[in-house]
C-alpha cells in the first residue's frame, strides 16, 4: 500500500471539510423543521408533550438499523441523541431532576438519555427527585432503581408505591468505581465516603486494600466527592466525571468487585407512552397472605406468554410481614396478551398498580 502524499492529504480534507459544511446545512434544515413542529403542537393544544419517548426510540433504532460502520453503534446514537437533544430545547428545554450534586452516575445517565440541552436539576435525595416531578417543577426526573450486583435501590422502591407519577423510559448505564482523593497514597487515607450501595459494590476491594479505614454513607458518589474535596486524608468512591469536578487524584480505578457491573436508571413522568412494538411494562402488585399467593401472581404472566424480567419484593408498610412485589414484563399495557394476563391477574390480588409502560 502506497504512503498518503501531501497532495492526497489535501484532497481528503477538502472533502472533509465539503461534508462537514453539508452535515452542518442538514442540521439546519432538522432544526427548523424542529421549530416548525412546536408550532403546530402549539395550534393543536396550549400546553403539549413535547418530549415523546417512543418517537425517539424509533429514531435511534433507525439509527442502528441504517448503520453499516465504520463507526459502532454506540457513537453513532450518541451523535444522533446530541442533534435530537438540540432540536427538543428548540421546542422546549426540559427541566430534569436527578440524584445531585452534579458528578454523580445519575448526572452521567441523565445525559446519555436525554443530551446535554436540558436545564439539570440536581437534588440532595430520591425522594425529593420525585416530589419535584409530582409538583410539575421539573419535566422529568431519573433515579436509579435496581444494580447488577445488589439488586433493588430501596428508596426508589419504596418512592413508587406511593407516587402517581409513571414510568417512561430506561436507561442503563456500566459503573465503574474510582478512589479519589486529595491524598498522594493509600496510606494517607483515613476515612472514606461513599453511597451506601457503592461501599457493598467495592468491598472485596476495600476488604484488602484499606480494610481498617472508617465508610460514611452519604447520599450521593458526587456529595462523597465534594466532602473529599475539603478534607485532607478523605476520599471518596466516585466516578470520573466527579473526580474531574471536585479536581481530585484518581489514587485506584476500577475497584468494583464485579466488571460488569451496571446500574439501570428510570425515568419519571407525568405521560403515557404509546407503544412502539419493542416495550417493557413495569408493574406492582400485592395478594393477601395465603398459600401459592406468589404462584397466582405469577401464572397469568405465564399462561398468557408475557416474559417476566425482573421480580422483587418490599415491605408494604402497611403491616407486618406484608409485601408488595415489583414486577418488570416484555410488552405494553395495551399489548392483547399483557391485557389478557392483566384480566387474570385481577382474580387472586388486592392490589395492581401500573407503573408505567416504555420503550425498552
């Protein structure tokens, strides 16, 4: 194969450059058509929906569908999520609440599924992310709701038995754990700070690198980040986006026990979703105390072919030894065989609440 000329060398940015200004031109003309779109949702009704969920999964399908490489999956919606993300704060710029401070995996989540064009509202508990959407002071709200390795996040759990907001979308996102500090050396270290979940997701590591070092939970990685911040011989279990934040040395990557360890964020709103023929419902529902009351829960999903992805329990609160169960399923509410099994599964429950159906 020949070396690259100068002359060739050129040529090849020339064309670059040719295709950039092209590009640049297509996204001009989407983003007026953007425009044009909130003014006819405007003429239909005063106060639309102007993020739609299902609208842009199908792109993002499309997206995948339509590429041929070289460039993977993963970037390529990326590209498509940013220029989407721009075209929406056109329209209407969202207001999303989140687990804060800023640096935290809730903020990296929030901007794989919504971009960067949306107004961040970063607050102190779950719990108030949630009471922010109810009272309509932000759009949207994500929170994270269940680990690869530690299962069910509780406060959100326990959040989604009493709220009526509903469930309008999933995000997934890998964890990858950092200890960062002040500090040059491990041994300097005296204390660290974590969110509870992510001291069990590290603590074979912390076990034999720093098995004598005081945990205090608090309710975010990006608040651990920022306590470390300000205290010399602290650190914190963060991610890297807070390390850049919080301007703090990276004295160990990686220190989750488990690899893949992924976390799976949901988004909270006030819509429904129609379905998009690639769905995921998620469900809560309670029996009364009596023998094979799990097997009645369950066999309707069954009889009826709806998969099950996902099952766990929680106190009710409402007495002892009382559980509700939370329930994930393939297919959307309005899908023949989940209205089906929802027919049956109201034969042997006292209690199912529809938290929403989305993309999935």
């Amino acid at each position: 194969m020949q070396p690259t000329t100068s002359t060739n060398l050129t040529e090849i940015r020339a064309r670059i450059d040719d295709i950039d200004a092209q590009i640049q031109d297509l996204i001009t003309k989407r983003a007026t058509l953007a425009k044009d779109v909130a003014q006819a949702k405007y003429a239909e009704e005063p106060n639309p929906n102007f993020y739609r969920p299902e609208r842009e999964a199908e792109v993002l399908r499309k997206v995948v569908e339509r590429n041929q490489g070289p460039l993977d999956n993963e970037p390529m919606t990326h590209i498509f999520r940013e220029i989407m993300s721009a075209c929406l704060a056109l329209q209407k710029q969202l207001a999303v609440a989140f687990l804060g401070p800023e640096g935290t995996y809730s903020h990296t989540a929030v901007h794989k599924h919504f971009g960067h064009a949306v107004n961040l509202r970063p607050l102190p508990t779950i719990d108030e992310v949630f009471r922010e959407v109810e009272a309509g002071t932000a759009y949207y709200g994500l929170v994270p709701v269940e680990n690869s390795t530690e299962g069910g996040v509780n406060q959100t759990l326990d959040c989604l038995i009493k709220t009526t907001l509903k469930i309008c979308g999933e995000v997934e996102l890998p964890i990858h754990h950092n200890l960062l500090s002040t500090a040059n050396e491990l041994k300097d270290i005296h204390c660290i700070y974590a969110h509870q979940q992510s001291f069990a997701q590290c603590r074979l590591w912390l076990d034999t690198y720093l098995p004598n070092v005081k945990h205090t939970a608090v309710n975010s990685n990006a608040e651990a980040a920022r306590r470390a911040a300000l205290e010399p011989g602290a650190a914190a279990i963060a991610g890297q986006t807070a390390a850049e934040i919080y301007q703090l040395k990276m004295l160990a990557s990686r220190i989750e026990d488990h690899l893949n360890n992924t976390t799976r964020f949901i988004i909270l709103g006030q819509q429904d979703v129609p379905p998009t023929g690639q769905d995921k419902t998620s469900l809560l529902l309670s029996s009364v105390d009596q023998a094979g009351a799990l097997y009645h829960l369950l066999a309707p999903f069954a009889e009826n072919q709806v998969s099950l992805t996902r099952i766990e329990s929680r106190p009710s609160r409402q007495g002892n030894w009382e559980y509700v169960f939370f329930v994930d399923i393939e297919g959307h509410l309005k899908d023949s065989a989940v209205i089906k099994a929802m027919q049956d599964l109201k034969k042997h429950t006292t209690l199912v609440k529809h938290l929403g159906s989305y993309p999935r």
